[in-house]
C-alpha cells in the first residue's frame, strides 16, 4: 500500500466516523488494522 492509498484509507475511515456511519471502537478498531498492516508492508521491503 502506497502512502497515498494509506492516506485515502484513513480519510475515509474518518469520515465514516464524522457521519456517524461507524462507532468509536469501530473506527479504534479499523484505524489500528490499516496502521499496522501499513507497518508490516514497509518492514518487508
């Protein structure tokens, strides 16, 4: 995953949250999923 797409991921995760469309574990929970397997991608290259 390129910064770019990490970036657009976590934007939509946010808005998500703004409207109400997901909960604060929800997007605890999603947030922590796309940092971490963002990390794990970098520390392979």
């Amino acid at each position: 995953m390129t910064r770019e797409e990490l970036k657009a991921q976590i934007e939509e995760l946010m808005r998500q949250y703004a409207d109400e469309e997901i909960d604060g574990a929800t997007y605890a929970e999603r947030m922590m999923e796309l940092t971490t397997s963002a990390r794990d991608e970098n520390d392979d290259d």
